[in-house]
C-alpha cells in the first residue's frame, strides 16, 4: 500500500459539494418558513 499522509488529500470536490448542500438546506429551510407564514396569513 501506498504511504498515507494526513492532510494531503484534494479535497476541493468534497467543500464545494458540501457547500452545495448547506445552501440547499438553507434555501429549502427559507421556502419552507415563508410557506408556513403564508399559511398562517391566509387562515387568519
């Protein structure tokens, strides 16, 4: 096996799908609140 050296890995796949993902949750976490306050709004 080859010799493994911590930190040496290119990992610039992994951050940019990771970001990718927390802006989704975050997007989704907006729509989904402005859905609700919405709904709340037209029930009132």
């Amino acid at each position: 096996m080859a010799e493994y050296k911590h930190g040496s890995m290119d990992i610039k796949v992994q951050e940019k799908t990771f970001a990718g993902f927390i802006r989704m949750v975050i997007w989704g976490a907006g729509i989904s609140i402005g859905i609700l306050i919405f709904m709340a709004l037209a029930n009132s």
